[in-house]
C-alpha cells in the first residue's frame, strides 16, 4: 500500500444494497479502510460485509437518515488525511487512485475535492481545462470524489436538510464561494451502475421523485433566493400537475403516482416542511 493510500478512508452510504456493493468493495485495497453506514438498520448486512472484508467498518443507523446526514456520521470515523466518498454502485478502475496521485502531486495538494472521472460521462461546468490530465471544474457529481479534509473547515461537510440529490452540488457551491478548488482527474476512472444502490422498487422510485422536487427548491432557495427558487419550480410544478389529469385520462397508474410524487414533494418545499418522506411511509397502491 502506498503512502497516498493510506492516508485515504473510504466512506460509502448504503441502504439496502448489500446486492451491488460487493463489486465496489472489491475494486479498493483491501489495505484501505472502508467505513460504510447502512441506512436500514439490518444488522445482517453490518455482520455479513464486516466478516467478508477484514478493512470494512459498517455503522448501523437506527432511522434511513439520509446521503448527506450519512456521509458525515461516516466522516466523523475518518483519521485520515483523505476522505473518499463512493456511493455502493460505484466502483474503481485499476489505476483509478494511482491517478489521483500524480494530479494530487502535481497540484501540491491545493484543492478541496479531487474526483476522477464517471466513465462515458461527459464533464460539465468546466472553469480550465487546459491540461490534459487534470480539468478545473465548478462541481462534480457524488458517486466517487476525494475530499481533502485540511482544506474543507466546514462543522458538518454535508448539508443534513438534503435527504437525497444535490447534497454534493450544494457542497461544491459553499467550497466554491469560501475559495476552495474542484478537480476530475480526467485519466482517473470510476465506473456507475446508477439507481442500484438502494433496489428500483417503485416506492423508491416515487421517493427519488418527492425528493429531487423538493430538494430543487431547497437548493435554489438556499443559496439564490425565493424568486429563483419558484422560478426554477413553477414550470415543473404545473408540468407535472398537467401530466398527472393526462394519466388519469389515459389510465396511467404509474406515471400518474411519479408526478404526483413530484408535486407533493414541491408542496412540502413551498411549504418551509422538511424532506421527511421515506420509503416505507408510501402507502401501498
């Protein structure tokens, strides 16, 4: 194990995904340590995966808290130096670390987040990318980014309000406005399976939609005002509204509950309420 890699801890939120997360496990070190938090309180999953793999340290919660809220109970565990944030459908490349290295290395460790690249992901919010191994960038997306924790002073790294989406845009927003720097390590590669981390039930699936609805508004109304919060809403707020009366029409059970997801989750957000929906409080239908 490299001196790099042993100044990394993994941190991967999971809830349910005991069925994706043994590929991602796998692709680190089994050097590293890796601290998982299960958000499913199945005690099964923290023996299973601690007796399989001898680096892993799984952190029981009792309620689903969340990506964000997870990510810092992880956090709170890490001793080292680095932080690597990695969501359970996610894995890495062979040389995926030793890339991070040599940009690491090359930027004299001036920067807050390092994150390689999401293969066949186009990158996007590109400030300088001039080199060719490394593009400076506004945000990155959460299924995998280093975070170097000497240069990240926040109290609680994620924003606990977000229970799902936009918990690392947000976070690369606050690292942006207090002068810190964003980087993908474009030879760097990590592979995403997308929504296998916690199962494609249908309940989780209307929980996805309840909450990139409110967690849209929440964002903009954060760190741009009311105004920009609605304006960015309000088209898909009455997008959804019209959709919902068309299913009805055409007898579409399944689009018609995934818009009205969409619309209670922006009512609620309109509403000043918290992101409380969770799996499990979704009714049978």
């Amino acid at each position: 194990m490299t001196e790099f890699e042993k100044n990394i801890t993994f941190v991967i939120v999971c809830f349910r995904s005991e069925l994706v997360i043994d590929q991602c496990l796998k692709s680190i070190n089994p050097d590293i340590k890796v601290i998982i938090v299960e958000n499913s309180n199945n005690v099964f999953i923290k023996e299973s995966l601690e007796k399989k793999f001898s680096n892993v340290q799984v952190l029981i919660s009792s309620d689903n808290i969340g990506y964000g809220r997870g990510n810092n109970l992880g956090l709170l565990e890490v001793k080292t130096k680095y932080a690597f944030i990695l969501n359970p459908d996610a894995y890495l490349e062979k040389n995926t670390l030793k890339e991070l290295y040599e940009v690491k290395n090359f930027l004299k460790e001036d920067f807050s987040i390092l994150s390689p690249k999401i293969f066949n992901d186009k990158i996007l919010n590109v400030i300088d990318g001039k080199e060719k191994d490394f593009i400076k960038v506004n945000m990155v997306k959460g299924f995998a980014m280093l975070l170097n924790l000497e240069k990240i002073n926040f109290k609680k790294i994620f924003d606990e309000n977000f229970f799902l989406f936009l918990e690392e845009i947000d976070l690369c927003k606050r690292i942006k406005d207090s002068g810190g720097k964003i980087y993908i390590a474009s030879k760097s590669i990590v592979y995403h399976n997308g929504k296998e981390s916690s199962g494609n039930e249908f309940k989780i699936e209307l929980c996805r939609n309840w909450h990139w609805m409110w967690s849209l508004y929440y964002y903009n109304y954060k760190h741009f005002g009311l105004f920009s919060a609605y304006k960015i809403t309000l088209y898909k707020f009455i997008s959804s509204l019209l959709k919902m009366i068309v299913s009805i029409i055409l007898i579409q059970k399944k689009k018609y509950l995934i818009h009205k997801y969409r619309v209670l989750g922006l009512i609620n957000a309109y509403q000043g309420k918290n992101s409380w929906l969770r799996p499990d409080q979704i009714k049978n239908f």
